[in-house]
C-alpha cells in the first residue's frame, strides 16, 4: 500500500486499537517458564507501543504531509512519477494542464510541471494572463501542495468575486534530483536546479500558455520561500513580488543537501536572500512578504533575523501569526491573503 494512502491509516488505527486487547486477553495466560512468560509480555508491550507509534506517524504524515511516499521516507531516489490530475479540481474551479520541461542546456532531465488556468479560460481565446509560481517544501511534489494549500477552490474564489484578476499559476517541482533538497541552487558540478527554473520553466511556460509575457509573480511554501525570495532578489527582471510562507532566509545544509555550494564562500552567498539583499541592491523595486509563526521554529527565528536587517523597507512587508507550528494547515488559511498582495500592483 502506498504511504499515504487512506486503507494504510485506517489499518494502522484499527492494530492500534486491537494490540492493547489481545494484550491484556493474552496477560492472563500461563505461558511456560516463568523467563519465557515475562519475555513474551515485555515484547507484547513493545508491539503495542510500535504499533501505536505507527499509527500516529500515518495519522500526522496523513494530515502534513511530510513524506509523499516510501522512497521518500527511507531516503531513495525513485523515478519521478507522472501528474494526475484527476479530482484536483471541481466544476468551476479552472482547467488543469501538465507540461513536460526538459532541461535543455542545462542537462537537468524532463519534469512535469502543473499548471492551473483560471475559470473562464479558453485557449481560443486571445487573452493573456499574468503567472504565479508556486514552489513547493521538501519533501514534496506539486501535486500535494496544489491539494493541500486547496489552491484550486482558493484561488476560483478569488478569481470570482473579483479580488485577484484572472492568472495563470503554476506549480513546478524542486525536488529535481531525488532524493536530494538541492534548494534551488545550481550545484557545482551537480544539478543546476536554479537555471532550471528560472531559465528552462519559465521559458516552457512562456512558450505553451497563455501568458502577458510580464515579470511573475511567485508563492513559495517552507523551501519553496527560501527558493522563492532567492529568485525575487537574484533575477529582478523575472520576478515581480514573492510571498514566503513559512520560510527562512539563509542556506540550510545537511544530509538532505550534501555539499551544495563545494567548499565556496561565495557560491554560498551568492545563494542566500539574506545576502543577496544586503549586497545587491535591496529589492530593486520588487517585493516580498513573509509569513511565519511565532510558534513555529522552523520558520520564526530566521525569519525575524531577515526582518531585522531590511528594517523599515517599504518593500518588504511581513505576518506573523501568533499560535500554530510548521504544517500547511496553518499556512493555507494565509493564501487568499498572499493572493490579494501579490496581484494587488501587478499589472
């Protein structure tokens, strides 16, 4: 059974319930030996708990999705698999597509990036809309961010009682060389994730929709706004404002990541928002709001870091939320809002 799938929660919760009783029916036997009737009970304890154990990781992973899949979770590369975008949508709530990037010059292998087109889209039509790029955390794909965020009935309802204008949004992957959080960086020697996206998407997406041909927009969530806020800064002429939803500001780098930037300082810097705003120009007319919890100690101390160096910019406009962790039911309630911001100069 697939890690997330439903028929493995509600085993895993039924086990957990049926493991305490047949321990307890189990108890009052006589098993021979004293050694061997103390053995048995210490390890029926110990299912009991393991099975429990189980269950709360299914039930939380089912909820926050923090791995997608069994490869994800033990650490394998599995090929990427295929979109399906069956019951991503309902009636009136956009038309969904699946484009194919290949990596072009940049080596970096095809992937399939979803991309949503609001209601009323017609491809007959000569109208031309502005793009929103969504980046997803680590461990994700496109697929779980779209259902989970409920971008499709968010962003149809905004679209419809006329607080964001008609767009075109699309939800690419970072997770471009399994299993490694490459953090959008163009590794030395490695792959080149940032010219992926910026150079190979955003020409994809350019070439095959409907767009105005305007600098993008962008929402990234946990690795995906670190991401997302490295772009704004680094290519001002692509990216119009970023929202960073439970994000942080400066490379993170562990066993997920290995060595991204090869021992270079400045390959580092040069991958930092936090650096690159301070050392190249601030945000060059462009603009970022970073969401976070107060609460949440994945995002919060190094969001707050990043605030206390742009100080009082104009540019930079922030929320914090005053409860609630790292997990995207927090945040999703924040993206009607992030919506609004986004597209409220863009045009």
């Amino acid at each position: 059974m697939a890690l997330t799938s439903h028929s493995l929660l509600v085993l895993a919760l039924v086990l957990a319930g049926l493991a305490p009783l047949a321990l307890a029916l189990g108890w009052r036997g006589r098993p021979r030996g004293r050694v061997l009737g103390t053995l048995s009970r210490f390890l029926g304890v110990l299912l009991c708990q393991a099975v429990a154990g189980s269950a709360l990781f299914f039930a939380v992973n089912d909820q926050y999705s923090f791995y997608s899949s069994w490869d994800d979770l033990l650490g394998r590369s599995a090929p990427t698999p295929g979109i399906r975008t069956a019951g991503l949508v309902a009636q009136g709530q956009g038309t969904l597509k699946v484009l194919s990037v290949a990596g072009g010059p940049t080596n970096e292998g095809d992937h399939q990036v979803l991309a949503w087109l609001p209601p009323g889209y017609d491809p007959a039509s000569p109208t031309r809309y502005p793009v929103m790029m969504f980046l997803p955390g680590q461990p994700s794909d496109p697929v779980t961010t779209f259902s989970h965020f409920d971008f499709a009935a968010t962003a149809s309802r905004e679209v419809r009682e006329g607080r964001v204008a008609p767009f075109i949004a699309v939800f690419p992957p970072l997770m471009t060389d399994p299993p490694r959080d490459t953090e959008c960086t163009d590794v030395p020697g490695g792959p080149q994730a940032e010219t992926w996206l910026d150079h190979d998407v955003y020409d994809a997406v350019d070439r095959d929709l409907p767009t105005d041909g305007k600098p993008w927009t962008e929402i990234g969530w946990s690795t995906g706004a670190f991401c997302a806020a490295k772009l704004v800064l680094g290519h001002p002429r692509q990216y119009a404002a970023a929202v960073g939803l439970g994000g942080y500001y400066t490379p993170l780098t562990d066993r997920t990541t290995g060595n991204l930037f090869g021992n270079r300082p400045k390959v580092r810097e040069e991958n930092s928002p936090a650096w690159l705003y301070a050392h190249a120009g601030g945000m060059r007319g462009r603009r970022l709001l970073v969401v976070t919890g107060a609460q949440d100690k994945d995002s919060y101390p190094m969001t707050e870091a990043f605030l206390r160096l742009v100080g009082h910019d104009p540019g930079v406009s922030s929320v914090v939320f005053p409860t609630g962790g790292h997990n995207y039911r927090n945040y999703a309630a924040y993206l009607p809002s992030s919506l609004e911001w986004l597209f409220r100069h863009h045009g």
